[in-house]
C-alpha cells in the first residue's frame, strides 16, 4: 500500500452542521466513496466555546490552549494555562524535515505554529483573498504540488463571513464553494499518497451573526478508506493525531485524542473519544505540577 505523504487539512471557518446541511455539498458529504464522515465538538475541554485563534490552535496541538491571532505584534504561537508554548503539527514537521504550507485566513498559520514556522505561505498577508474560492483552491494546489513530504493548512473564510452578516442566502452559496474547492482539488492530487481533512473552527449562526457551540462536520478524504464510513461523534483535537500519525510522524507532546483514520480503515473501533480522552488527560495531568504547586514557585 502507497505511504501517506502529503496531508491537506482544510479548515472552512463557521462550517457547522447546520448551515452545511441546508446546502448541496456531495463531495464533502462523501457520496463518491473513499470518504469517513464525523460529527465534531469543538469546545475547549472542560470550559466551552472557543474563538477563532484558540480553535485553530486546538486543532494544531490536540491539546487546550490559548493563542493569538498573527497580526503585527504576534506570529499566532499557541501556549498551555501556564505560558508555556505548546507542540503543534508544524513543530512536528519542522523537527522531521517536513515541509509546512499555509493558504487562506491567516488563522492557518496558528495551527502550524505561527506565521514564522509556515515555510511556504499563501495568506491574507501575503495578499490571498481567502474568501474567493478559486483562488484558494488554486493555492492549494500549487502548494501541494511544491512540497515533496508535508502538511498544507487552508482556510476558506467565506461561510463565517457571509454568516456574520446574517445572508442566509450567501451562506450557503459559500459552503458549496468550499465543496467546489474540494471537488477541484481531488480531480488533481493523488490519493492513494494523500490524505484530504476538511474540518471546521467553530459553527457560526446566520441568524444571530454569532458564533455557536454546534457540532461541525469533519470529513476525512483517501484512497485507503473503501466506500462510506461514519466515524461518529469526534473532536478536533484529535486532528493532531490523525494528520502526525498519516504521515508516520510523532504526535504533538501533548496532544489528545483518537488517531482518525486507523478509526476509518477499521483498525481500531474505539467510537467513544470522550473516554479515550479522560485516560489521556488524567496521565498527564498525574504527570504535571499542580497550578498551586506552580503559583507558590
């Protein structure tokens, strides 16, 4: 069997259940085969809904965190509650000679580590419109096509721009333009050395113009998963997991959670990440100083 050597990780910002359900979406919602489909919580462990930096820095440690977005003061580093920077997929990648590449909302940086850890960068501060979704498929694939071994963080912006607004209408043109990039990208890359996630932030309501704590959709794309699976109820932080081990890497210090696509192909059928995420946090939290311990030094 083909070696994973390329991960797309696909972030499409304020994609919940919800407004990706009102619109027609039959490639991400895995209807020509080689698809595993999830439902994804995306609170913070233990203390609920996350903004947009903090999200994109869970999904790049599996771990709680907080995190700036990149801006003129700060690169988008992720930290634990203590201050301490905390391992994303990109360290991983850098540590190993693997490539990093970002495109889109500059949030993709976060989740590789920061804006100076992204190697090859096609972002809003680059100039990207992150909301044109043929730019951004476009970018995608160039990047794609330069790099040899890596991880290619996209972030489409479009769906939690439009919900912003409140257009309900443009909303869910933008969620099937974010299939659209999907569809494009598959007509162009290999799969059976690839593996496609496309994941969301965090759900964002048309309604309210605010974001929501509803589950988001998580789709895993690859020639090494047969026909249609439906790998349950997940988390985002286990994207870590999942994207490191695709490619044969460590995982982040300390990341949580399942690796996915050992959960899609069959190799393991544990379905219940809430349970297989308290073993791990309890290890570790035997394994670390207590916040008084750390207050009285």
């Amino acid at each position: 069997m083909t070696r994973i050597n390329k991960v797309l990780l696909l972030i499409i910002d304020g994609m919940d259940t919800v407004n990706f359900t009102m619109a027609s979406t039959p490639t991400l919602s895995g209807l020509h085969g080689k698809t595993a489909v999830g439902v994804a919580h995306t609170e913070i462990i233990g203390a609920g809904a996350a903004i947009t930096p903090i999200a994109h820095g869970m999904i790049g440690t599996g771990y709680n965190v907080l995190a700036h977005r990149p801006g003129n003061a700060t690169v988008g580093r992720s930290f634990d509650y203590y201050g301490n920077p905390v391992e994303t997929i990109g360290d991983v990648c850098i540590k190993n000679n693997y490539a990093t590449g970002a495109v889109g909302k500059n949030e993709a940086a976060i989740v590789l580590g920061g804006i100076d850890k992204v190697q090859i960068s096609r972002l809003e501060k680059d100039g990207i419109n992150a909301g044109d979704h043929k730019q951004v498929a476009g970018h995608i694939l160039s990047v794609l096509e330069e790099i040899d071994r890596g991880v290619v963080v996209a972030n489409f912006g479009k769906v939690d721009l439009m919900a912003h607004m409140g257009d309900v209408v443009k909303v869910i043109e933008a969620v099937e333009q974010a299939d659209a990039i999907v569809t494009r990208i598959m007509e162009d890359i290999d799969l059976s050395s690839t593996l496609v996630v496309i994941a969301s932030d965090h759900g964002t309501n048309p309604i309210t113009g605010n974001h929501n704590t509803a589950p988001t959709p998580l789709c895993l794309i690859t020639d090494k998963i047969k026909g249609r699976v439906n790998l349950g109820v997940v988390h985002n932080m286990e994207i870590a997991n999942t994207v490191t081990a695709a490619l044969g890497l460590p995982n982040p210090a300390q990341a949580l959670g399942r690796d996915l696509l050992k959960l899609a192909i069959g190799e393991t059928d544990d379905h219940n990440y809430q349970i297989e995420m308290k073993k791990q946090l309890d290890k570790l939290w035997q394994s670390q100083e207590q916040r008084h311990e750390h207050v009285e030094k």
